[in-house]
C-alpha cells in the first residue's frame, strides 16, 4: 500500500462559501460526464437536424413548395419540445435514481441552492438548443429555397418567436417542477408527456370542438391553449379561425394555467426536496 | 484547531418506531471513535442526521459548535463517506473526484493526489463506477471524504468491502489523521475491525447508546474485569490457597476458573509451589460484552453464540 500522506502536497485555497457560480459549473458538467446524458445531447442535435433534413428534402422534390422562416420556426419547435422536457426531468430525477444526491447535499447542505443551480444550468441549457434550432431554422430556409428553386422568405413575426420561446421556457420549468415533485424519471416523463403533449392534441382538442364551455375551460387548465391567444397576427384557433385580441378572459386563462402548471409543481416540488430525507 | 463531533439528545422516529433513541455523545479532536453496534441499530440514521440529510425528530448534532448545515463549504470541513456505491453508475471514479474538487474550489491536482493516497491506478480512474469492484468504490468514497482535507472524517462502515491489506491501510490512514489532530467517527458491526484502531468505543443497540468509553473502561464497568481462567498440576492446593485469599474457585473442565485477575493466582500458586500449565484472563471480552448488552436487538440466539463461543 501506498505511503502517500493524507495531507496536501501544497496548501489549499482558504475555505468559503461554495459561490453559486461554482454549482452553476458543476451541474453544467454533470449534464454531460455521462454516457447518459451525451446520448441525450446528441439525440436532440440528431433530431433538429433529422427534421432540417426532411424539409430540405420535401422542397427538393415538391416543385411548387415554398416555405419562410417562420414555418420553419414552428416546425422545429416540435421536436424541441418533445427533448426538452427530458432534459429538465433528468437534471432532477437522476440524482435520486442513482443516489447522488447524498453526495450532492453533503457538498451543499442548501438544497434549494443546489436546485436553483440545476435550473438555472438546464435553462442556460434549452436556450442553447433553441438557439441551435433557430440556426437550423436560417440554414434550413437557405438551403430549401436553394434546392426547391424559389427565393427565400425571411420574414419573422417578432411576437410570434418571443412567444414560442417563452412557451418551451414554461413547458420546460413545468417538467422541471414536477420532477422535483415525484423524483422519479419514467413518473415524470409520464407525466409532463400527458399534460404537455397528449392532453392537448387527444382530449383537449376533442372536447374543444364538441363542447361550448370547454373552448372557455380548457385556456385556463392548458397552458398552449392559452397562450395560442397571444401568439399574434399567425397565431390561430385550433379550428383554424383567425385569433381574436386577447382580452381580459385570455389574460386570466394565461395566469391560471401558468399557475397551475408552473408555479404550484415547482413550490410543491421544492418542498419536498427540502423536507425528504436523502438516503 | 479543536474540531469536535457533538451529538445531544438525538432521537429520529419513523412512523411508531424509534430507529435512533436519544443518543448523545462526543467524538474528540486527536481520536478515532468507533461506532458500534448489530444491523438496524440505528448508526447510519445517527450518521444521515450529523450531515443533514435525515431531519432529528428531537435533538441536534454539531460539528465544531456549528450544525452542519451552516459550514461553508462544508466539504472542507468534514469529510463523508455514507454509502459508497451511491455514484453515478456512467461517472468515471476521476470524474467523481473531480466533480468535488470543483464543488470545493480545489485545485486539479488534488484528483490526482487522492487517487494515489487510495491507490486506484490511472487506468481504474478512466473506468466508469458500473464495472468498480466493491473495494474500489470503497477507496473511490475514501478518496472523495479526504479530498477538501477536512478535520472531521464521518464514515459509515469505510472497511466494508476492503481486502486485509486494504484494511491495514486504511487504519494506519486513520490513525495518522487522528495523530494530525483530526477526529474521526467510523461505523461497523464488526467489533474486531473496531477494536483495533478506535480509541474510544460506543455502542449502540435499538437505537440506544448501551456503553461507552475506552475499550478498558467499558469491560471494567460491565465488572467483568478480575477473572482467570486456570489449571495447575494440583488443582486442589490451589483451590485451599485460592479460598484461602478470599477467592471464589469454581471447577470448569480440566481446570478452574477464579474471581481473581491472572496476577492474583499466580502469586498464589508461587506462594503454594504449584506449577501451572495454563493461566489467562478469564473476563468476558470485549466481544461477550457487546453481544450482552445488544442482546434485544440481536437476530440470532446469543445463547447459542455464548455456548458456541465457550465450548471452541
Ligand atoms: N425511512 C425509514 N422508515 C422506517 N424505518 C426506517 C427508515 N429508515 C431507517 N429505518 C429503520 O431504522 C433502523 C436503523 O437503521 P440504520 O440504517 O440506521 O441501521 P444501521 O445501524 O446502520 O445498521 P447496519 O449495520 O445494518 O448498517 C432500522 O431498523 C431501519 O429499518
Ligand atoms: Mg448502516
């Protein structure tokens, strides 16, 4: 056996508070120091590129197609919306699966220190990938139009963009809230697939078309159904009518649904991180 | 500087059951603390609870007068070992490593220096935690609780999983650290491993504190001190010499045993010209003691262990 010292070769640094910062870099690096969550990184780059693809491909063969930035921007959104909420699920419920977080909280007893700092790394995080989409989004039209031989549109809707990020940042803060509330991986992708993706377009869509009072229901327990008001001039009813301006009902709807799906998973969420014993 | 564990009035409730039952007691600075006591006797709860990741029902535990919760940085305070094999299965043991000295601001360097002092080579460093032996996430936790060099080590059974070597290692480690000044507070079940680096001893059963103190002032209290065990060539002139001094003598196979300590019956038996053959202590060990007083919360029979333990 080794006669190494167990005392440092050169001294330490002095002891201080751990700075946010420092937890910032750590759940920054513990997102991708697994094969894990590489996978998952190359997954989303996969999938942006997959659909960019298949766009470019549909220009290339249908003569008269032709598509703007904006069409872009919404097709993209979907496959990040389908990645994202993973991510921020991940970030939560692994350090429960495989137990980590008896070494995480005995480094940072502040608990919701080192959950701010997840949030705040998985946000840096989205907003990187939205970026990337937005990329794929610019080098897609140019290569589309290349391609499919017609001249480029670029024009955006400025709200329309604002909106649609701001409803990834909230679908995203949504999953992380509820992951902290069942810390536990598949619960929770269950979870957030339901309310996010299958809710929305299976029984909310139906009971919307049949039912009068659902059409004023549903805005205030979906959060898209009530943020589809706001997305202006190309925002449309899912009936395909044109938007009316939001007005008061739509503005409470929006802070209803924020609410119900923000706001109360990530309190609740929080507090059980804090009370639950760690073993 | 004086870095002490304290632990006043401790008392964790799960539902009706008391798993840890008002425990207190301090771990000093310059020793090696041992805690002791059978499977479910509430150590690691005790442990969970000094580091802030089980809530006390009643009571508190501190390090240094501050609770743990309110160190800064606390990774360079104390150093903890909980459960080895609670990493990330993907991680790589240096990554583990790493992920700590960031935590604590430490120097890449520092990664290097732990994986040497535990002896897990450059090319087990690359493997991830998935294909560790148990031994080596071992060393991988010990490592990880040295690495901010703190001054209190809290580690719940850090033997578990080591080979002999291993094992001698890690108690010559333990006590240079103790010797530096630092206090350290180690789990087991197994009183042998204990015994022989602990300075002090506390035992634990249901959830209570059973004894405490040095391994001798633990058997003098428990008044099985001033026993031998003996058998001489004239069995019967001792037993006159022995009664004679007060002694009580009862036969026990082919010899005796005498409520007297070893030195007692040897002068008698040089006084009365016997020759001896065979004369040792005769008090319970260390180790009848710590299944006594544990008895309740023992699984097996400690009968059966007790008639196994004399009759071998
Ligand atoms: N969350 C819980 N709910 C109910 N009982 C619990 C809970 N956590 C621990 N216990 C009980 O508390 C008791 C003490 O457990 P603990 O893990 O502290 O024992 P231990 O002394 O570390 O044992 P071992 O030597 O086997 O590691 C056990 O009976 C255990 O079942
Ligand atoms: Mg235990």
């Amino acid at each position: 056996m080794s006669a190494v010292s167990v005392a440092p070769s050169t001294p330490l640094p002095a002891v201080t508070k751990v700075p946010f910062g420092r937890l910032l870099l750590v759940e920054w690096r513990k997102m991708t120091d697994t094969r894990a969550g590489r996978a998952l990184l190359i997954i989303s780059a996969g999938m942006l590129l997959l659909a960019m693809g298949i766009v470019v491909l549909v220009a290339a063969l249908n003569d008269n197609f032709s598509l703007g930035l904006s069409t872009w921007s919404s097709i993209l959104t979907i496959p990040l919306s389908l990645l994202t909420p993973v991510l921020a699920i991940m970030i939560v419920t692994q350090e429960w699966g495989q137990r980590t977080n008896m070494v995480t909280f005995s480094l940072e007893p502040s608990r919701l220190r080192v959950m701010a700092a997840k949030l705040v790394a998985v946000v840096a995080f989205a907003l990187a990938l939205i970026a990337v989409a937005l990329l794929c989004g610019i080098v897609g039209n140019a290569l589309a139009a290349a391609v499919g031989g017609y001249d480029a549109s670029w024009s955006i809707d400025g709200q329309v963009l604002g909106w649609t990020i701001a409803q990834q940042l909230l679908y995203f803060v949504s999953a992380f809230g509820i992951a902290m509330c069942l810390l536990s991986t598949p619960f929770s992708i269950v979870v957030v697939y339901v309310d996010q993706l299958l809710l929305p377009l299976m029984v909310w869509s139906t009971l919307y078309f049949i039912f009068d009072w659902a059409a004023d229901l549903i805005p205030f327990i979906d959060m898209g159904y009530a943020m589809s008001p706001f997305m202006g001039a190309g925002g449309m009813m899912p009936d395909g009518t044109q938007l009316p301006d939001p007005g008061t009902q739509e503005v409470l709807a929006l802070i209803c649904s924020i609410f119900l799906w923000v706001v109360v998973p990530v309190v609740l969420g929080a507090y059980r991180v804090l009370k639950s014993e760690v073993k | 500087m004086y870095a002490m564990i304290k632990v006043e009035g401790l008392t964790r409730v799960y539902g009706t059951f008391t798993a840890v039952d008002d425990v207190s007691f301090t771990a000093e600075a310059g020793k090696v603390t041992g805690f002791l006591g059978p499977n479910g006797a509430g150590k690691s709860t005790t442990m969970r609870i000094m580091v802030g990741l089980t809530n006390p029902t009643k009571g508190r535990a501190t390090i240094n007068g501050s609770l743990y919760a309110d160190l800064p940085n606390p990774g360079r305070h104390v150093g903890v070992l909980l459960d080895a094999s609670a990493q990330h299965d993907g991680r790589t043991g240096r990554e583990v490593l790493t992920l700590a000295a960031m935590t604590m601001g430490l120097p890449k360097s520092r990664v290097d220096e732990m994986l040497e002092l535990v002896s897990l080579t450059p090319s087990e460093a690359k493997r991830r935690i998935k294909n560790y032996s148990l031994g080596m996430k071992q060393r991988l936790g010990i490592a990880h609780a040295l690495i901010g060099d703190p001054k209190v080590l809290i580690l719940d059974e850090p033997a578990n999983g080591l080979d002999p070597a291993g094992i001698r290692w890690m108690r010559g480690l333990l006590k240079e650290y103790a010797d530096r000044g630092g206090t350290v507070l180690l789990s087991s079940h197994l009183l042998h491993e204990v015994e022989q680096i602990a300075d002090e001893l506390i035992l634990i059963g249901n959830g209570r504190i059973v004894a405490e103190g040095t391994k001798d002032t633990i058997l003098a209290s428990q008044g099985t001190a001033g026993q031998s065990l003996v058998t001489s060539l004239d069995n019967e002139a001792l037993t006159v010499a022995l009664k004679a001094k007060g002694y009580s003598v009862e036969p026990l196979g082919t010899g005796m045993r005498v409520s007297a300590a070893p030195a007692e019956v040897g002068r008698a038996a040089l006084e009365s010209n016997v020759v001896l053959t065979d004369l040792r202590d005769g008090g319970a060990g260390l180790e009848d003691i710590f299944l006594q007083l544990t008895a309740e919360t023992q699984r097996e029979n400690v009968a059966q262990i007790h008639a196994e333990g004399v009759s071998a």
